[in-house]
C-alpha cells in the first residue's frame, strides 16, 4: 500500500518536536541547518518515530537515525514495531509523557 495522500488528522494539534539536534546529529541524523524534526507516532501499535519536515525524512529506529526513509506521497512507511504500512500520524502535545517513556526521551 502506498501513501495516497499525505495525513492531516492532526494538523489544527501543536506540534511534538525533537529538539535535540546535537544528539540527533550523533546518532546519524541528516540535518540541512533548517531542519524541523517532529514526533510522529504509529496509529496502530503507539511507536513513535521522528520526521524532519525540511527534507521529508523519516526516522523510525531512536538508536540508529542513518536507517531513514523518504515520507512522500507514492513511497510506503512501515512501522518497524508492528509492520503496518502507512499509519504514522503527527504525535500530539499530549503524547509527550508517553515519548519521555519510550526510546525516543533523548530527543525532547
């Protein structure tokens, strides 16, 4: 299955974003110096991942930020934690205590 078009369920929630860009640059993130990183999160199983806007990428592993992939239209995202293919959706404010649990607290 393939992103048909982008997802907007949250867009009128502010967003999570990853604002520690010195550890995402030492575990392998990408950056382009505008770059806006945000946490997006699985509809299905609750995973989180983080998305830099600037260059569309996507970054689902917290330990290992060199495995990414384009979040476009026509290209597919699974979820490493339970396989379903396209079902990221930007995480909410209220999210944030559920991140500061999971893999990805480093990156608040």
């Amino acid at each position: 299955m393939t992103r048909q078009e982008p997802p907007a369920r949250n867009d009128n929630q502010p967003k999570m974003t990853a604002t520690n860009h010195d550890a995402i640059r030492s575990r392998g993130g990408a950056t382009c110096g505008n770059d806006e990183f945000v946490f997006w999160k699985c509809d299905n199983c609750g995973a989180f991942a983080i998305l830099n806007e600037e260059i569309e990428t996507i970054h689902t592993d917290a330990d290992d930020l060199t495995q990414s992939s384009l979040y476009i239209l026509g290209e597919t995202t699974v979820c490493p934690s339970c396989g379903s293919a396209d079902s990221y959706d930007r995480a909410r404010v209220t999210d944030r205590l559920a991140i500061e649990r999971s893999p990805w607290a480093w990156a608040l």
